[in-house]
C-alpha cells in the first residue's frame, strides 16, 4: 500500500478499504496522511502488516507543494486530481519504495507510539526482535506478521536516493571550562561525498556530555572519516581551546 487513500477511507470497516486480511502480508508506506483541516491524500491509521510513517507519514522534506487549510468542500473539489496539491507528498512513497531496492539498508523502521517520541530518541536502538526495512525489503523482517496496530517511524533525507541511517552521537567536551561556539561532526565516504551536521551550539563547558540524534545521509558502511569540527565565536579568546574527550557514536541496530 503505497500512500493508501484516506478521505473516504479512513475510520471505513475494514470491508471497504485496505486492512491485513487482503493478502499473506499487506505493507504500508504513509506519505501524506494530514488530516482535516490539512489537506493530505493518505491515510494515517494503521492499515496494514507493517504500516510505516517517514518523516511523521504527513510532510516529507523536498517537498515544495503546500499543505494548505481548507473547508471539507474545497478539498471534495480537487480530491480527484492528486497533482493540485500535495501530489509530491502523495507520491514520496513510491519513490521512497523503488531506492529501498537500491539502499537495502537505508530505511530502517522504529516501533514507536508517536513520532515525537521517534524524534526524541524514545525508540533507539531497535528492540530485541530487530526493526523491518522500509519498501522492497519489509517481508525479510521475521516478526512481520505478529505485530498489530504498531507504526514503524523513520526519517529520509529530501533529495534522492533519500536514504538515511539513524545515528546516536554523543560527544565529551575537554579543554576550556567554558567558551561560546558550535560543535559539529562531517561524515565522509569512499565515493567523495561529505555531510556535516551540528551537535551543540552556544555555550559549551568542558566535560559536559552532548547528545545528539542524526539521520545521517552517509552509508556508514561506507564511511571513511568523521571529523570533529569546534567552531569559536567570533569574540572568544584567541587562545581558547576545546576538544573532544570522547565521541561516541551508536547507528542502525547496535
């Protein structure tokens, strides 16, 4: 079920829309399921074996298309043209499906309750049983049939191949007590391509621990660096410095 439909469908008895009963094993991607008064095409309850929710299952990043407020009957009159609005979130699924066959392990899903608690670090690393792949792979999860009603959450990056591999980064500062500036770390792989995400910003105190959650768009299996970047403010003092006592990072289901 790529985006299955929700206006008309959703809170339907399962007779009338997509339920786990309609095959062996029914696989959810939700893309766009926004709810009144937010236009969404999707639909945001769990429909399936394995329903998973990227980026929340409402707005995907790269999108431009507006998901604008509306009456119930403005929305009635665009519903059957999907490419007025939100079409881009609409269609993320499909292509979210087609690169999990080329990045296997890119779209790791997390059971979670909500995606806030997703976005907090509430639901890392994977539980015992593992965590399924998102798209092409779902069915080699091995507990696929046993969950109900469970939403797997992850986040993709807004460019393709949109692939992303959840990391926990946490980092110990040395040096100085304290000094102003921002803390990053730049991911490099064998195929040249950098990415830098920041840590801490603002007030840094030596020996203080800052954690961090990333969805890092470099394959760590394929990461040949990590560097650690500490950027002064402009006013600290020329002979401040500040270094990392400890850097520890913790990715994908380990």
């Amino acid at each position: 079920g790529l985006d299955p439909a929700g206006p008309y469908f959703e809170g339907t008895p399962p007779e009338v829309r997509l339920d786990p009963s309609d095959a062996n094993f029914v696989d959810v991607i939700h893309s766009n399921a926004a709810h009144f008064p937010a236009a969404g095409f999707g639909m945001y309850n769990t429909t399936g074996h394995l329903d998973f929710y990227p980026n929340g299952g409402t707005v995907m990043p790269g999108c431009n298309d507006l998901i604008l407020e509306m009456k119930q009957g403005d929305f009635e009159a665009i519903i059957a043209d999907a490419t007025v609005l939100g079409g881009c979130h609409h269609s993320r699924s499909h292509e979210y499906y087609f690169e999990s066959i080329l990045y296997p392990t890119g779209y790791l899903g997390y059971p979670c309750e909500t995606y806030k608690s997703f976005q907090e670090g509430d639901c890392f690393p994977c539980p015992p049983e593992g965590c399924p792949m998102m798209g092409h792979y779902a069915d080699r999860f091995p507990d696929k049939l046993k969950r109900e009603n469970q939403k797997y959450f992850l986040n993709t990056a807004a460019d393709e191949p949109f692939a992303a591999w959840r990391q926990k980064v946490f980092i110990k500062l040395s040096g100085v007590k304290k000094t102003r500036g921002d803390i990053n770390l730049v991911f490099y792989d064998t195929e040249g391509h950098t990415k830098e995400y920041e840590i801490a910003n603002g007030d840094l105190t030596q020996g203080a621990v800052y954690t961090k959650y990333l969805d890092v768009e470099i394959n760590p299996k394929n990461t040949t660096k990590i560097e650690f970047l500490w950027n002064k403010a402009i006013f600290s003092l020329l002979w401040t410095r500040l270094g990392a006592e400890t850097v520890n990072i913790v990715h994908g289901e380990d």
